[in-house]
C-alpha cells in the first residue's frame, strides 16, 4: 500500500445512473475535511469524485457538500473493505487500528460471492480554510434555523444571538456540520512554505521554520476544537430531554486564547498540549498529508504527521493529488467507521 495507481480516469469516475441502488440510500456516509488555506481540501475531494482535480488555487469559501455514488473499484480498496488480507503500515500509511475486520451486516454496503463491493452513497463536506479565531466547537442552534417549538424545546424561548463565528458542530438547525458527520479528514500540506527558502537557516520544514498559519500547525487545534465539539455535543444529547437546553455557545475555552497558548506553549509534536490522546469523544479522524510528491514537499513533514498520528492513535496518509487516486483513502475511513460504530454496541 505504499504508491497507488495513477490510473484515476478509469478507477475513481463514478456513475450516479449506472450502479444499483446504494444500500445506504437514505443514510449517506459523511465525511468532512478541515484545514488551513492551501492545504489541499479541495484538490482531494476532486480527485476522489471527479478522478482529476484543478491547479490553480480558489479559497472555499462556506461549507460544500459533495454527494456521490462510491465505487470501490481497485483492488486494495475492496481488499480493505471485505477484510480479505491483513493491512500493515508502510511509508505513506498508518493504520488506526489492525484488529480483525468483520464487513457483514455492515449497513452501508454488502459483500457478493465474488467479493464485489455494493456502491455506497458518500457525502464529502468541503470547507473554508480553518481560522482558530472564528471557531467555535459546537453552537446549539443554528442562526438561520426557523424550526418551531416542537423541535426546537426551550431554545425557542429567547431570540438568536448574533453571532460571527462558525461552529464544528451545529445541534438544530440548517447546517452540512451538524452531529451526522462520520469522520473527519485533518489535511495539511507537506510543502513548507509557497515563499522563497531561507538558505542560510533550518531548511528542515518543520518546527518554528514554518509559518505561524502553516496547515499543520493548525492540527493539533483541530483536534482540540474537535474534542472540545463532541464532548460538548453528547452532552447536549443527554440532557435534551431533561430542558436544560439554551440557546448559548457551548464551549469552554476562548479560542483565541487558545491560539495564543498553543503558539506560546506546546508538547509534543505540532503542540498536542494538554489535549486528549485520541479522539474517543468524536468519529474517526484520520490525518491527510497532501502534495507528498512535490519537490518542494519536507520529509520531515510527513514523519511529523505520522508521529502525530500515533500520539493521537488514529489513522494517517500522505497522498499528492498529481501522482495518486486516493484510492485507499475512503475504504481506510469506512472501515474505521464500521469497526468503531460496532465496538460501541
């Protein structure tokens, strides 16, 4: 599993009227991708739907979902789907987990005699560049939500608040970032900086060589901001039905004070800090390192994402949009999501 084919054309172009019924037609797989500017968000989501993707740089600007048909087609990816073969880590992967994996009953696709994988309909939520001073972890009700008392309880005792900021999670209301997400894709780019190097410093591209809002300095306040979320989230679950809801922010820290002690203060590699360990709290998270093939791309960049991701025990991939199809990229996920919706249970 350490190069993917670069034959995307044939293996990732889906065709929505073609392929049977999705066995989760009416509950899609959703996955979101947060991280900084130009960090390849876009790129990746393109490549997996459309098989090709766009060079020249456009800022996402809101959250935009893509729904699609997936197809796994290449034989790593079903292999990961029907647990025919024991994964192992390698140079561009890093296994979440290498228990055993059982796909029956799964509820999202099935499993021929001949070990065709079903279609599933996937959902991949694109979103803006990933600013620490305007998130929040989790807002209860959205601001342009209209639904009624019925639905809304006592958040609809006392008017919306005006707010500027934007939420991982938002509880009731419209919103692609709501509490259905399934797991979450923490992209950063391993090229250190777009700006001319510095010949005469630390050309390592990593540590305090990298700018202030580099991409993966932001992953260790993702990770904060995602646990923060759902802890914040399931205890808004558990007390719905007690009325103890209001319509308020929900979050402990301010973010903008945990910027600056993240950029002051830190352990571990990218500043993990006092956070969690792992995300027990939230869906599976895997981190996504982009532009891996670039000559511009930092080796120290990807050991540091790999790191990262054993400190956090969860999954981890380098791609580069130019030369993979990301094949392995979505059955890693699905099979991370199935194997932690079953151990809950």
């Amino acid at each position: 599993m350490s190069s993917w084919s670069s034959n995307s054309s044939k293996q990732n172009v889906h065709h929505l009227h073609e392929t049977p019924t999705p066995l989760n037609l009416t509950n899609p797989i959703r996955l979101a991708f947060l991280g900084g500017g130009k960090s390849g968000k876009t790129s990746v989501i393109s490549k997996l739907t459309l098989g090709n993707f766009r060079d020249t740089y456009y800022p996402t600007l809101k959250p935009t979902p893509v729904l699609f048909n997936y197809e796994p087609e290449s034989e790593e990816a079903v292999d990961v789907l029907v647990g025919a073969t024991t994964l192992s880590n390698s140079k561009r992967v890093r296994l979440s987990s290498n228990h055993h994996y059982n796909p029956h009953s799964n509820g999202y696709y099935s499993v021929s005699s001949g070990g065709e994988i079903s279609p599933m309909l996937v959902e991949l939520v694109d979103t803006p560049a990933f600013n620490p001073q305007d998130i929040v972890p989790f807002i209860e009700a959205s601001l342009y939500s209209r639904l009624s008392k019925e639905y809304l309880h006592n958040l609809a005792n006392e008017p919306k608040k005006p707010v500027s900021t934007k939420p991982l999670i938002v509880a009731s209301g419209a919103s692609e970032l709501n509490g259905n997400i399934d797991g979450y894709f923490l992209v950063y780019s391993a090229i250190p900086s777009y700006n001319p190097p510095i010949y005469d410093g630390d050309d390592s591209g990593s540590g305090g060589d990298l700018p202030r809002n580099h991409s993966f300095k932001l992953l260790s306040v993702m990770k904060s901001a995602l646990n923060e979320a759902w802890q914040e989230y399931n205890a808004y679950k558990t007390n719905w039905e007690k009325g103890q809801e209001a319509d308020v922010f929900s979050f402990k820290h301010a973010w903008r004070g945990l910027w600056r002690d993240h950029q002051h203060g830190s352990s571990g590699v990218g500043g993990s800090g006092s956070a969690m360990e792992d995300f027990s709290d939230s869906p599976p998270v895997w981190i996504v390192c982009t532009h891996a093939s670039s000559p511009l791309a930092s080796a120290q960049l990807l050991e540091d994402g790999k790191k990262l991701s054993c400190e956090w025990m969860c999954g981890f991939v380098a791609m580069d949009c130019s030369t993979d199809d990301g094949a392995i990229l979505l059955p890693l996920m699905i099979r991370d999501i199935i194997q932690k919706r079953k151990s809950k249970k």
